[in-house]
C-alpha cells in the first residue's frame, strides 16, 4: 500500500506573501530547519505566480545553503547548555552568567528560542531583567530531554505563544503588582503575571493560559492578574479542560485550547 501525500497549503503564510507583492520590500522567511521554508516559497508561492501568468524566466530561484558557522560552534557545551546544565553550573559559579547570555542570543539569533520581555501593566515600562523564553518548536525541546519532562501544561502555553506569534501579533509577559491581606490583617505588596500582553496594531488584550481550571483555587489564582490589571482591555483564559466558550459576569472570557488555536475569531 502507497503512502498517502497530504498538502497543507499554509494559506496564512502565502496570503501574506501575496499581500505584499508589490510594496517594494524584501521579504525574509524565518524559522527553523526542515519546517517548510523552501516548500512555501518554491512550491506553493512559484505555484501561485505560474497561476496568475507570471512566465517562468521571470521567477528566479537562488540556493544560499551554506554552512559557514560549523567552526565555531560547541555541540556538547550546546546541548549541555539546552538540557539545563550550565544554569546550574551559573548557580554553583562555575560560569560566568554573561556566558549564558551569549549562548541565549545564539539560540534566539536560531530561531530556536524567542525572548520575551516582562511589561509594567500599571507603569507602563519594560523590565531589563529578566526575560522569559519560549521554544520556537516544543518538539525540539521535548527530543533533546529524550521525552522526559514534558510538563503539558508549560507546553499548552509554549504553544499559545507561538500560536499568537503566527497571528503577527507582538507579544509581552505583563507584570501587575497588587496588594494581599493576610489572615492577622497584614497587607503585603506582591507582583503577578499575565502569561500574555497581546497587541494587534493598536488594539490589546490579556491571554492566561490555565491547563486545569477545574479547582476554584486555581481559577482564582489564575484571574487575579485581570482583576488587578488598571483597563478594561479584553481578557481571555485559554484552557485545556473541554469546556465552550464562555464569559463570566467580570467580563472574562474563557475558551479550550483548540477553539483558541482554530478559530481566531475568539480574539476578536
């Protein structure tokens, strides 16, 4: 029995080739080995070109594979660096932390890691220090730990991320401080995070993403953040549990992972 070929037109890409055809800019396609770079552009992009009339002297093909970097490169301090060992390394001193910050740039510069930085929801400034990173493919990450540690829940918010990314939208992790009373009465001053500051253009909204919501605890924990947040801009948790799309009386709207990540309109 022959394999079975199944083509995915990658729509949201092409539109967007498409769209900006004739704007005068240079396009640069990013992303990782074999995730379907050369496929969206030599076949599926040419394909559409041919389609519309475009002859085919006129569409010029150039390969820049090189490998020019191999000489400086370390795998076993690399792949050591990927599996956590020189963050422990850093907290027993055996490294100097600007070593981490070199080996973070090279894996962003990669496309395998992408920098996210910590925004002051209340004060409206970016944080230096520190940043958080997201996998740019949660497969790459869960191959190199031999499948161990998967922890779905970091991996649902992992895929979130890259989800919104897709979507062009620009995305920060927000930091709202707040102020808890203890048992005796006691008010403490505390901070906490909004997985996702989304912005789209000029409009913005908040994303928890929450795996279980299914203890009130949780929930809570989890929609402090929009309460304490200063505006009224659009606040969703996206969750694992299969729940429908719903919207409490605060006015927070709550949607399953799949929903979320097939249909955009839940954004909207």
């Amino acid at each position: 029995m022959k394999g079975v070929c199944i083509l995915f037109n990658r729509s949201r890409y092409l539109r967007r080739l498409i769209d900006g055809m004739h704007n005068g800019q240079i396009k640069v396609i990013t992303g990782l080995r074999r995730c379907g770079k050369s496929f969206l552009l030599f076949k599926l992009f040419n394909d559409y070109l041919r389609g519309i009339g475009v002859p085919d002297e006129r569409i010029i093909k150039v390969s820049l594979d090189q490998d020019v970097n191999a000489e400086y490169r370390n795998p076993d301090r690399l792949s050591g660096f990927l599996r956590g060992k020189l963050v422990n390394r850093v907290k027993r001193r055996k490294i100097n932390p600007k070593t981490i910050g070199t080996y973070l740039g090279y894996l962003t510069d990669s496309f395998l890691f992408r920098n996210v930085l910590r925004y002051d929801v209340k004060g409206r400034r970016y944080f230096e220090y520190p940043s958080k990173y997201y996998c740019e493919d949660v497969g790459l990450r869960n191959v190199m730990l031999n499948m161990r540690q998967i922890e779905p829940a970091r991996a649902v918010e992992n895929i979130i991320f890259n989800e919104l990314i897709a979507r062009g939208c620009s995305v920060d992790v927000g930091v709202v401080p707040f102020t808890r009373t203890d048992a005796s009465g006691n008010r403490h001053q505390e901070r906490c995070e909004i997985d996702f500051v989304v912005n789209q253009g000029r409009r913005r909204l908040y994303i928890q993403s929450a795996f279980n919501m299914d203890d009130p605890e949780k929930r809570s924990r989890k929609i402090r953040p929009f309460l304490a947040a200063p505006d009224g801009f659009q606040r969703i948790v996206v969750t694992n549990s299969p729940v429908k799309s719903w919207e409490d009386d605060k006015g927070i709207r709550y949607c399953n992972v799949q929903d979320f990540l097939l249909d955009e309109d839940i954004m909207r």
